[in-house]
C-alpha cells in the first residue's frame, strides 16, 4: 500500500519504541530497570477512580458535547483562572484525550505549508514531527546545559522572520527539568506582541516544579489573546492512561479547534471528564505527596550520576527528567542509550529523540522508587568501569 507523502514527514516518539525493546529484553527473562518511559509510577487517587465508578454506574457512557462536558469546562476555567492569575471563560477551554491533540489541533488550525515555527531543542519530539507534518518549517531554538537547559532570548529572537508564525515553550521542560525565568518569559512575551507571534505553551508539568513558583506566559498583559495553554491531568494526578488533556485558547479559536475534534475523535471519554472534575476540585494531597517524592528522588539521581566518571548532571528544576552530559564518557548519545539497555539492564533515551541539540546527552526518568533508581545508579557505574 502506498501512502501518501506526508506520512514521510511523520516522526515518532522513541520512548515507546525503548519500552517495547525493553518488554522484550524483560521477555527473554533478563531484568530491566525502566528510567525511559515519562509517567508516575503512582495509581490515580482513589478519588479520583470513585468519581469514574459512580460516572459510569450512573450512565455517564454515552457521547458528551465535543469540546467537553459543562462540568469539567467550567471546572477548568475556574482553574486556569485561580493558577495563572487571568479570567478563563468556559467557552475557551477544549477537553480533548490527552495532551497531544492540543499540540497536533492548533498546528493543524494555524499553521500553513511554509509557515515557520520556533520550538525547543532538544525537546518534547510532538513538536517538531507535527510542524513537518502540516507542511510548515519545524526552527529548532536551542536549549543549552551552560544556561541551565533555559532558552537564550536574543538567539531566539534572531531566528524570527517574516514567516514566523508560532513560538512553542514548554516549561518545566521535557527532556531537560528545566525552568524558564520570569525575566526570559517576559522577554518572549513582548517578541510575541512586537512580531504578531502566536505562542503554544506546553505547561504539562506546571505543578511539578521544586524550586521556585511556576510562571506562565498567559499571565502577561496582552498574552491571553495570544497564548494557547496546553495542560493535562497525565502528570500531575497519575492519570496516563485516563487520556484527559484540555488547552485554554481565544475563544475564536476554540471554535474550529473543536471542529477538529469532531473530525477525529468525536469527544473525549465521559467518565474520565467526571473523574477530571474530581482530580480538580477534590483534595490535592496525593498531588502534592508525589512531588515531594520526586524530590527525594532527584536528589539520589543526581547525586548518583555526578558520582559516575563521564556523567555530569545538572539539579533539574521541575518536571521528572533528568538530562545529563555523557561526553566524557566517549559514548555517543544512542550508542549510549543501546549499551545501558542491553548491558546495564537500564532502560534510558538517547538524547538525539529529543532533536539535534541532545546530542551528548541521555534522558532518564526517576518516575520510579529509589530502590530502582539506585539499582539503576550501581548498574551503570559497574557497566562503564
């Protein structure tokens, strides 16, 4: 069968393909500890599945309205609002299955064949497969160790033109942890006015963050008209598999982004959106419990990687990744990411899936107990002694 060229532009998200290497490494019976895949390894608060039960057992299984139940709508709203200090309608918010749609929906709604778009590199791999995709030009802005994984604003700045259409920021940041200043988010705020850009902001992981308080661009004067927030329920309730994801958008946008909706998948899962309401408006403490758990944990990784000869890692700053420097080693990034997998028995991400720029680095999540991680610690050291 022969497909149609765009799929050639199409790319992929290489920590499914590690985990199913991983699986059957795991199959042949060896042992594998996974740092590769970015998901709590919690369960979803029980409150949160006693909201789905009783969705479910009451006949919440039937289609809802396509950019989401009023519930949850509103229930984001009031969200969005209180977390980012703007006033969010319930009719600009989209509930959509997972976060991913929102990335691919406003690049498929904005984006025309030769338009340009900045995104983060190394980065989130989403970004840059769905800008390739719709035929715009995919600008990688470099993301550099020396400026703690945060984006050079003056660099980012010269890389605008006049086909420059959309910016993409994504903090705290997936592959790195890294934060952006208040200051450099500032500074992107007023590019975006001055040249007319639209800015998608990937903010997943705003309440996984350690040092500091999170800052969204949103939050600027003249930013809501101009800013699509993309946000979830994946990292911060446990909730990967629930597909629950939602962006907050001009509400002259949310129109056709829900059209596109309609397309594709019709409507996101009822009882997930009344399990959403609850993760919302129910009690925070589990939240707030596997964050400071993350906290423990990067700790022991960092701690254990800077330990290593060849390995140095910077103190991420929020999100669960970590992203070190493996130069000294004399190890490419994927040559990297193969003999931890298949000699070390630890599952871990080249640095090149996250683009071009991770070239020297491999990502690995501590999304896992610290017994693994420690595990994971010993076997490496012992593998690259």
């Amino acid at each position: 069968m022969r497909l149609a060229s765009r799929m050639g532009r199409l790319g992929t998200e290489t920590a499914f393909e590690v985990l199913a290497a991983a699986r059957r490494l795991e199959a042949q019976g060896k042992d594998i500890v996974h740092l590769e895949i970015g998901e709590p390894d919690f369960d979803t608060p029980s409150n949160i599945i006693e909201a789905a039960n009783k969705a479910l057992h009451s006949g919440k299984t039937h289609y809802t309205p396509a950019p989401g139940i009023p519930e949850l709508r509103q229930a984001i709203a009031r969200y969005v609002s209180n977390t980012r200090g703007i006033s969010v309608d319930p009719a600009q918010v989209v509930v959509v299955p997972g976060g991913k749609p929102i990335m691919f929906y406003a690049i498929l709604a904005l984006i025309d064949e030769g338009d340009e778009v900045l995104y983060p590199n190394p980065g989130f791999p989403i970004y840059e497969s769905m800008i390739r995709f719709v035929g715009g030009k995919a600008v990688p802005t470099p993301l550099r160790e020396e400026k703690q994984f945060g984006l050079d604003v003056g660099e980012l700045e010269s890389l605008v033109t006049d086909r420059t259409k959309m910016v993409i920021i994504n903090s705290p940041a997936n592959p790195t942890g890294g934060v952006l200043e208040a200051e450099d988010i500032k500074a992107i705020a007023k590019l975006a006015q001055e040249r007319d850009l639209i800015v998608l902001a990937d903010e997943i992981y705003s309440r996984i963050i350690y040092d500091g308080s999170f800052s969204s661009i949103a939050s600027l004067p003249g930013m809501p008209e101009r800013t699509i927030i993309l946000d979830g329920f994946s990292k911060t309730y446990a909730m990967t598999g629930w597909r629950l994801g939602f962006g907050v958008m001009p509400e002259a946008l949310a129109e056709p982004i829900t059209r596109l909706m309609i397309n594709s998948n019709s409507c996101t899962s009822a009882f997930t959106q009344y399990a959403g309401v609850e993760a919302l408006e129910g009690p925070q403490g589990e939240p707030a419990k596997m964050v400071q758990a993350f906290r423990e944990r990067r700790q022991v990784i960092v701690e254990g990687l800077n330990s290593i000869p060849g390995f140095r890692c910077l103190n991420p700053a929020g999100a669960f990744y970590v992203f070190p420097n493996i130069e000294g080693t004399g190890m490419r990034s994927k040559q990297m990411e193969h003999h931890l997998l298949h000699n070390a028995g630890v599952a871990a991400l080249s640095g090149t899936s996250f683009g071009a720029h991770g070239e020297g680095f491999v990502r690995f999540s501590y999304a896992n107990s610290i017994a693994n991680i420690e595990k994971a610690l010993e076997r490496i050291a012992k593998s690259l002694a």
